[in-house]
C-alpha cells in the first residue's frame, strides 16, 4: 500500500489524510508559544493529537512544518529534528494552546476538525 505523501513547500501549511486520519500540518514559523505539552498520540474524532494525562485534556495537534507521514497502520508521523511517533507513544511538543477559528498555522482547523481543542507546535 503506498503511503501518502506530504510535501508542504514554500513554508505553506498541509493537511494529509493517513488512512481515516488527518494530520494537520503547520506553516514554517520561526516564532511561537513556549509552552509544553506532554502525552500520548491520539487519533481524536478523526484528527491526529494528544491526549495529556497531566493537563486532563486531549488536543488536536497543528504539528511543525516538515512533519511527514511515514505510516498509516498504525499511523506514525516523522516530526522534523524529533524523531518518529506512533498512536500511542509518549511525545512532548512546545507550543501553545490556541482557538480553532483564525486559521492558526494557517490551517482551516474548523474544516478539518471542528469542535476541536487545538494545540499549535512551533518548529
């Protein structure tokens, strides 16, 4: 089975499907949040996230620009200069909790996910 590929050029943002999964992927930003969440990868309501046993909540996740998709079963995703995750590994990621609406990441979170609470990586 070939596996989809995500090429986000030019810095721009990306959303792949992997399976019945959307991975949201984020615009090359050099700014960012500085907070850190911690938990496990999570496919929620369709979207790719994280489920934070410490914060007692689950985010969608707007990952860094350059994440890839490297496998749909289980869905596992490449996040540049981190290393490789899969549903159910253990990951931390900087960055900051955000609303849905405005396009953060420049993604149309509410499309692609609607309802979602949102975290939003930085590189």
């Amino acid at each position: 089975m070939a596996l989809p590929a995500l090429l986000a050029g030019c810095g721009g943002s990306d959303v792949v499907t992997a399976g019945d999964v959307t991975v949201l992927v984020g615009e090359r930003s050099q700014e960012g949040m500085e907070a850190l969440l911690s938990g496990r990868v999570a496919v929620l309501d369709g979207c790719l996230g994280l489920e934070s046993e410490e914060a007692a909540a689950s985010y969608v996740v707007i990952w860094p620009h350059g994440t890839e998709v490297v496998g749909e079963d289980p869905v596992t995703i490449s996040v540049p200069d981190d290393g490789e995750y899969s549903v159910g590994d253990r990951l931390q990621v900087g960055g900051g909790e955000t609303a849905p609406s405005g396009r953060p990441g420049e993604v149309d979170v509410e499309a692609e996910c609607p309802g979602a609470a949102v975290w939003l990586a930085h590189d």
